[in-house]
C-alpha cells in the first residue's frame, strides 16, 4: 500500500510570495511523515492566475528554493512532488515547470507544462510549452507527470500509457468556475487508461478567481478514494497498486486500442 498526501495550499493576495513559500516550508516537514507521497498544487507560490507575476517571480532550478526544498525531501526520506514553478531556463525561455524530489532530496523529475492555458492572452503571452512527454518511476510505479490543462488533451495520457504509465500524478490550479470540468475530466482520463489519477488543486483567490481546491485520487475504474472539499487544507489516500494490473486483466480494454492513423 502505497500512501499519498494532497496539500492544497491556499495562495490569494493577503499574503505575500515570499510569506507563503516560509509558512508551507515550515509546514512540509509535518506532512511528509507520515506519507509515501506528498503533492502540492500548480504555481502556488504565486496562485495560478496571477499571470503577471509568472516571470517576475521565475527561479532557474538551482535556485535556492529547491536547494531548500531538497533539504526537507531528505530529511523526511519521503519523495515530494513540489507543485510547479515558473522557471526561467538557460535559453531565455520560461516555463512552467513540476519538479518532483527523491527521498534522497534529488530532482527525479521536472516536466515542462505542454499545454499553455488562457489562449493568446494567457500563459502563452508569458510562456514557453514544454516539449516531452514525462513518465518516470515514483512509489506509484511508472507515473506520468502532467499540470492543469494537460487535463484537456487525452492523446497526452494516451501517448503516457503507451510509455507504460499506470498511474497520473497532476499538479493544478483549476478554477472553482469550471470545477465540474475537473471532476469529469479526471474520472474520464482514469476509466479510459485504467489508471490511477492523483490531483492536487491549490485554493484561493487572485485576480478575482478562485480556485477549486477538490484535490482527488481516483482508482482505475473510475472510483474516487478520497476527495477534498474546497475547504480542507489536505486530503490522505491510501493505494492498492496491485488494483490497476488485476483491472486491466479483467477488463482488458487498452488491448483493443488502434492506431487509428495507419487504418
């Protein structure tokens, strides 16, 4: 069994960046004790949508924020997907970037967000795409790493099953607005992969938009673990990973697929 935490930190515009990254520092200790797994939410040291400060507040990854947050993944032992950040790279470009730390307080992984979201005035204004499709291995096995409005494009958790994912781990900011979107969209990209679906939302409120919170673990046959309401600062689940290969056993409809452009 395999145990996971959700943070759903709360970012809006009574506090500043630079309070908000201390006060979850200083809490991050406490939540990873008593987990395999801790997930925080999409660009929540400055709140999904507060676009403008994207790049005002970009860090490279050796930025000593990561070197602090290695530190506490270390001492816990505990592997910690930190969320995702805007990251200033060294070809001038800026992203936004998940970064996911090893018990031994190593970046394992960072995924640069494919999909940008808000159209021409959007993060596309402020932002590059990413340009890989991430799977990589975590205590949920073969994990594929996508943010936010990934959410809306199954060819990518298609392309990550066929790199053997079995699971999808997902940092997000989504709107409280859309938040029956983000229910559907989650329970479709598990039923129809099989796979297991771990999302962490931020809450909060900036430029007028709140986020949704309602951080969720959704099984391989669509079933919810555990969801968090909109109020609640964390949500625990604990996962049977065996249930993915029995489910896909049973009901084997990923062997059916088709490549449907060579028909």
């Amino acid at each position: 069994m395999v145990k996971v935490r959700l943070l759903q930190v709360k970012s809006d515009e009574t506090e500043t960046v630079s309070v908000r990254i201390e006060r979850v520092l200083a809490e991050l200790p406490m939540h990873l004790k008593n987990v395999d797994l801790l997930v925080l939410p999409e660009l929540w040291t400055i709140h999904a949508f507060n676009l403008e400060a994207l790049q005002a507040n970009a860090i490279s990854l050796n930025d000593s924020l990561f070197q602090r947050i290695s530190e506490v993944a270390k001492s816990a032992k505990k592997w910690l997907h930190a969320g995702t950040f805007a990251i200033m790279n060294t070809d001038g470009t800026f992203t936004n970037t998940a970064v996911v730390f090893n018990p031994n307080g190593e970046i394992a992984v960072s995924y640069s967000k494919i999909h940008l979201f808000g159209f021409a005035d959007g993060e596309q204004k402020y932002l590059s795409s990413g340009n890989e499709v991430v799977v990589t291995q975590t205590p949920l096995g073969d994990t594929g790493i996508s943010t936010c409005y990934d959410l809306r494009f199954p060819e990518l958790y298609r392309e990550q099953v066929s790199l053997g994912a079995t699971s999808f781990l997902i940092s997000a900011g989504w709107p409280t607005v859309r938040a029956e979107h983000w229910n559907i969209l989650l329970k479709a990209r598990a039923i129809e992969n099989q796979a297991f679906v771990i999302a962490a939302c931020g809450r909060g409120t900036s430029n007028n938009t709140e986020l949704a919170g309602q951080s969720i673990v959704i099984d391989p046959r669509g079933l919810v673990v555990a969801q968090a309401t909109n109020n609640d600062e964390f949500v625990d689940a604990e996962l049977d990973l065996s249930l993915t290969g029995t489910w896909r056993s049973e009901f084997p409809v990923l062997l059916d697929r088709r490549d449907l452009h060579n028909l």
